[in-house]
C-alpha cells in the first residue's frame, strides 16, 4: 500500500471548510496553550540560557523568524529550533495518548514559521496546524508503544512528519512534493530516550530539532532535491526501522474522517502526562490530611505497566530527584509535592532538596497494574492512625473527555506569561486567538508574540 502517498493527497487536498467546527476550537486552545508554555520557558529556566546562546551563535546573527516572547527574529529555521525546544522546555505542553507524543512543539513552530516566510490567512494557519496534527499523531499510532521500547521518543520521531506536512500546506505544496519532503523527513527522524539516565536536557531539544528538520526537508523539495519513496511503510522505512510491532493501517485510518486532532489534552501541571493521573488523586488526598503529613505511613501508587516504565520505577533518580527533569519524571515527586501542597507548578522544582518532599518520597511505593488503562492511576494512602484513603483516576484534568474549558486555558496563558507580555499584550494575542480563522494576514500577529528578551 501506498501510505505515504494518500497521506500526501490528504494534505494537498484538504480545505479549511472540510473541518469540522470542533476541531477548529480545539486546535485554538492549543494554539494559546503553545504560546503560553514556549513565552514562559523564555524567561531564565535551567535550560534556556544555553539555548539561547548556542542558537544564536549557529545563527550568526537576527533574522526574520519570530522566537517567542523575544525581541529578535532569526534565520527561519533557527526560529523553529528555538521555538520548538522553548515548547518542550517545562513538560507543560500538549499530549495526544492515541499517539503517545506531544503534537504542538513540532507541528506549530514549523506552521508559524513558514506562515511568516510565505504569508497566509489564519484560516491557511489553522488547516496546516490541523494536518500537522492529524498526521503526526497518525504516525504515532502507527509506531505503537513498542517505539519506546526500542528506546524512541515518539514525538521526535512522528514530529518531524508532522511538521513537514503543516510547512508544505502553507507553502501549498503538491502531492508529488509532499511525498518528497517526506522521503527526506526518513533521514531526519531521531530522538531517543537515554536522557532518562541523567536528567538531560535532550529531550527539551527533540520537537525543535524536528521543526528545523522539517524546514529542511521543505526547501530541500522545493529546490528539486530528490528524497525517498514510502519513507514510512517502505523496507527500509520508519515503522520497520523504530518499532517491534507496526500497524502500518494506522498511518490512513479514519484520515479525513476521523479527526484525532479533537483527542489532544492540556496539561495543567508542567510534568510528564504519565503523573498526572496520580497528581490529581493526590490534589483530593491533600485535604483529607490533617493535621500533619507526618501522619502518612504509607501510599501506594499504582500504574499502567507504560507509565511505570516512564515514571515509576524505583531508581534513585526517581525517588530522590537530582534536577527538574528528574522531577518530571518521578511519580514519586510529583505525588508528593501534589500531596504536601495540593498542586504542583513550576516552583515546585525549588523543592528538589526539601526534607519534608524527600521523606514523602521514600514512603511511595510504586506498582505495575495491567488493568490500569493508558492515563488512569490508582492511590492507596494509610495514615499511622490507621485510616486507608483510595483514590483512582480514570481521565486526568485536561484530557479531551476532561479538558480544560477555553477559561481555563486563557488562565493557564495569563499565569504563564505575565513577566513575558503586557496585559494589553496578553489580551490582544487571547482575542487573536479567539478569532483566529477571521485574521486575513497573519504575520502582523505572529509579530505581537515577541517580546524583550
């Protein structure tokens, strides 16, 4: 079968009004919900500095690419590459379960970038966003979980397809193109998962080499360069090469019809989507205690064998974090900054080395549940006044069939971004966004979305 190649006609093909409404709106909170964790990852965190400073050493100097929530622009696909890394920076970004990645990171610095390069109305923008969406997530699913255990991060992997098909709908690519600029894409995809092991930064990286990447594959085919034929479904393709256990149907299921684009979830705590299933049973156990936490023997977290893998396993990493993404992925920390505070934000990464967050650390326990379904956690937590509180969340707040409401997600913006933009600025790039499909230029507005940095 000729995946690529349908894929490529669905991408040429697809109009603004063949959208269906929700998707639009859903594709809108995810715009904002972009800008709203990419502006606040500009401000001095751990990583950003080094990014900065090493982008704009490559660069050589401004260029006309906006970057988030910073006055210079640069060369396009530096944009790109700091835009999509700044997206990734905190882990706060959007997730789509059906194909185990974040979609926005890749996909929305490519579209906002070759929006600036060539033009385009907010309409153009939201339909390339869409199939950027529709198809990265496709090639997720088409990998399978056994991806991550070949050791793959699948949002660097699927986000560079996904980037390249919102690139070349603004850029109104053909079939023909698309396909090539895909055939180039196979020579691209990378990312792998071995930061676990000390806290790297590499994955913040992944969704803004992907972006760059796809900007690369797009000029590449336009300029003639000859690129591979089903560089997904081929021998030598994606899916044989990254996965155990493709189901290479997936890349064309539903396409057109069946918009997964709807399925995206916002995050409302800036960790990996595995923790929040037990975040949010913790956020209910935090008002049950009182009056100390020094009552709590023991909790016991239970986890879908996946998720267990990514967050749970009893490594000293886990229990005792060394940096924020250690922390990101420790079930352990974040269960008990959840259960200490009846949250977790940003500033709860300050805490790394708080006794009262360590000694909760070491009285989680964590276990395997095969019953659990993909997103859902189970917590059992016994007090030394022998009381047992359980806990089981099914859908974690801000999963599509939980979501966060468009006020949630405007509060979200305003929160994040406060340092970053006036409060003329915030309301302006909210109405934007609000109305996007109605903007009949949009590079006048991506220009609003820099800054002073």
């Amino acid at each position: 079968m000729d995946f690529t190649g349908e894929i490529a006609q669905f991408v040429e093909n697809l109009k603004f009004s063949d959208i269906p409404i929700e998707v639009i709106e859903r594709a809108k909170h995810c715009l904002l919900d972009f800008i709203s964790v990419s502006a606040m990852a500009a401000e001095e965190k751990d990583s950003t500095p080094a990014i900065r400073k090493a982008i704009q050493t490559l660069a050589g100097g401004p260029g006309p690419g906006t970057v988030m929530a910073h006055k210079e622009g640069l060369p396009f696909q530096y944009a790109a590459l700091f835009n999509g890394t700044l997206a990734h920076t905190l882990d706060f970004d959007d997730t789509n379960f059906r194909g185990s990645l974040h979609l926005g990171a890749s996909v929305l610095p490519a579209t906002l970038t070759m929006c600036e390069y060539r033009g385009g109305s907010g309409q153009d923008f939201l339909t390339a966003m869409v199939v950027g969406y529709e198809v990265a997530c496709r090639v997720g699913e088409a990998l399978g979980l056994t991806a991550y255990d070949r050791g793959f991060h699948p949002t660097a992997i699927a986000g560079v397809f996904g980037a390249t098909v919102a690139g070349a709908k603004v850029l109104g690519f053909n079939s023909a193109k698309i396909e090539n600029a895909l055939g180039l894409n196979i020579s691209q995809a990378a990312g792998s998962m071995q930061y676990l092991d000390n806290g790297a930064w590499n994955k913040r990286l992944h969704p803004g080499l992907a972006a760059h990447n796809a900007i690369l594959s797009l000029f590449f085919s336009e300029a003639g360069f000859r690129g591979a034929s089903h560089p997904l479904e081929g021998q030598y393709g994606l899916l044989r090469g990254y996965s155990d256990s493709p189901s290479p149907e997936k890349l064309v299921a539903g396409l057109g019809k069946e918009w997964v684009t709807v399925e995206t979830g916002l995050k409302p705590y800036p960790s990996c989507r595995l923790t929040h299933g037990t975040v949010d049973a913790m956020i209910e156990l935090h008002s049950l205690l009182t009056p100390s936490l020094a009552e709590v023997e023991e909790v016991k977290v239970f986890l879908p064998p996946k998720a267990y893998d990514i967050v749970g396993e009893p490594v000293p990493r886990k229990i005792s974090p060394e940096d924020s993404v250690d922390a990101q992925f420790s079930v352990y920390f974040q269960a008990a900054v959840a259960l200490a505070d009846g949250g977790v934000n940003w500033a709860s990464y300050s805490k790394l080395k708080d006794q009262k967050i360590l000694e909760l650390t070491h009285r989680i326990k964590v276990e395997k549940d095969a019953r659990l379904n993909t997103r859902s956690s189970r917590v059992i937590l016994k007090t030394n006044r022998g009381e047992v509180h359980e806990k089981r969340v099914e859908l974690p707040k801000g999963e599509p069939e939980n979501p966060l409401t468009w006020e949630e997600v405007v509060k979200k913006f305003k929160n994040s971004v406060q340092s970053v933009y006036s409060a003329p600025q915030q309301e302006s790039i909210v109405e934007g966004v609000q109305g996007f499909e109605k903007i009949s230029d949009v590079k006048p507005w991506i220009m609003t979305l820099r800054g002073n940095h």
